[in-house]
C-alpha cells in the first residue's frame, strides 16, 4: 500500500475521494488499522477517556501522548499518523514546539491537532513554520467542556454558525493542513466544506464533509456509558474486528455513513 501523506489527503479531496480516519491508542489496533487501509489514525487525547477512565480529556497529558503514539506508531506502515496536543500542552509557541519535538521527532507522528482558533492560529503558524504539519479542531471541542457546559452541538444558532466559518478561514490561512469538525449541523459543515481547500474530517458533522472520523472504541461498541448520537456500533453486524474496520473505511468511501440518524 502506498503511504498516505499530506498531499495525498488533499488530492483526494480535490478528486472526491472520502477519506476514513480512525483514532488509534495502541500497536495492535494500528496493526488492524493499517490491514483495513483506513486513511489517517489519529492517536487521540480520548485516550483519557476511552483508556485511562476518567470523565474528561483535561488530564492527559504530553507523557501519555508520547506513550501512545510510540506504541500506535509501531503498528503503522501507510496509514498517517496524527497525535493530539493535550490540554495546556500548546498554551505558548515555546511548550508547542517542545511537544511537536517529541511527537513528531520523538515518536513517529507526522501531524499534530489542535483545539481552537483566535489565539491558536498564532500557534499554528509558528508550528507549520517550523515543518510541524498541523490538523485544527473546532466545533465540539472538548478541551473546552467546561466552558461549553457539557458534549454537545455547536454553531446551531446563526452568530455561532458564521463564527465557526470564520474560525475555519482563520486556521486555513494560519496553515492548518486538515480540519477535524465535530458536532456540527450537517448543512454548515458541508458549507464549510466547500469554503475550504483543505480536507474537513467530520464526526457528527454529516456525510457530506471530506472525510470521517470515531473514536475507535465508539465503533466498536465498546466504549462504557451512553454511545453518542454521531457514531455507530460496527462490530456487531461485521462479526469481527477487522471487517468491522472493512466496513466503516467502506461506508465512508461510499458516503453511505454517516447517516442521517447520526446527524444534527
Ligand atoms: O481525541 C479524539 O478522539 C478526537 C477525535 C474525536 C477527533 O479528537
Ligand atoms: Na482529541
């Protein structure tokens, strides 16, 4: 298989091709990840989360990150691998370009994700200066939890909405490489879909973004408590771990997930 990269991503867009993402958090799944040639795994700070038990990713920290990726990044051979920057871990250029020597130099990430814009964008531009390609997040942004009040939609009213677009702009022109939307109306992310030159990955976002992400333990219906509305339990029907990954990198080619019982 031929390895994907940063160009590629944006080829793929520019031909329509859907591109499927995954979060990854170990070796073995990244081996599984990579047979099932998903596009872009990303080790995510839902690791808090899904792997470590606690009720939000504030805590995670750049030690974790850097455990993970190494262990996720063993795993790979084509599948692109882009680590979270954990909470408070991108509060200055100076801890961001420390935490970029260690994913991308230490551990073998070739992409690193933000959460946020306004001051953000300034991070993001010393980042990319310096050949540490960056993916956004905006949307739900769950560093932000306690500020948003709880995991849910966001840009449903209308000042919201052109925000979220003007963000989007803001970290494209900052040099954001990918953008990750999450939980958004399924008509402002697909407008801020074709605003954009760069691939939007959607989770919760509808299907006509360029891409897809979950949370892999969401797909495979493993994660404990209440499931949200935008994933879908893949394994029960594929009957095993490598045809429930078949099936989700097939639905997303397809555009046949998300559907419209997973969209705000
Ligand atoms: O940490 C994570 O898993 C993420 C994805 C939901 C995009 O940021
Ligand atoms: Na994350």
């Amino acid at each position: 298989r031929k390895a994907v990269t940063i160009p590629a991503l944006r080829a793929m867009k520019t031909r329509g091709e859907k591109i499927a993402m995954l979060t990854c958090y170990d070796a073995s799944f990244a081996a599984q990840i990579e047979a099932a040639d998903v596009d872009v795994a990303l080790v995510g700070d839902s690791l808090g989360m899904v792997v470590q038990g606690r009720n939000s990713t504030l805590p995670v920290t750049l030690d974790d990150m850097a455990y993970h990726t190494r262990l996720v990044a063993r795993g790979l051979s084509a599948t692109l691998l882009v680590a979270d920057l954990p909470y408070m871990s991108y509060r200055d250029t100076a801890h961001a370009r420390d935490a970029a020597a260690r994913l991308l130099g230490e551990c073998g990430a070739a992409m690193l994700k933000l959460e946020g814009a306004g001051w953000v964008c300034e991070i993001i531009a010393d980042l990319v200066a310096r050949e540490a390609p960056v993916c956004a997040h905006l949307g739900l942004t769950p560093q932000a939890v306690h500020r948003l009040g709880g995991y849910r939609v966001q840009g449903r009213e209308a000042d919201a909405a052109e925000c979220l677009c003007n963000d989007a702009l803001a970290v494209q022109a900052a040099g954001a490489e990918l953008l990750v939307l999450e939980a958004v109306p399924a008509a402002l992310a697909a407008r801020i879909s074709q605003a954009l030159q760069i691939p939007v990955i959607g989770i919760g976002a509808g299907v006509e973004c360029d891409g897809q992400v979950l949370v892999l333990y969401d797909m495979l219906g493993i994660t404990p408590g209440k499931r949200p509305k935008f994933s879908k339990d893949f394994l029960t029907d594929a009957g095993s771990v490598a045809n429930a990954l078949k099936a989700y990198v097939a639905a997303v080619r397809a555009a046949e997930f998300p559907g419209a019982e997973h969209v705000y």
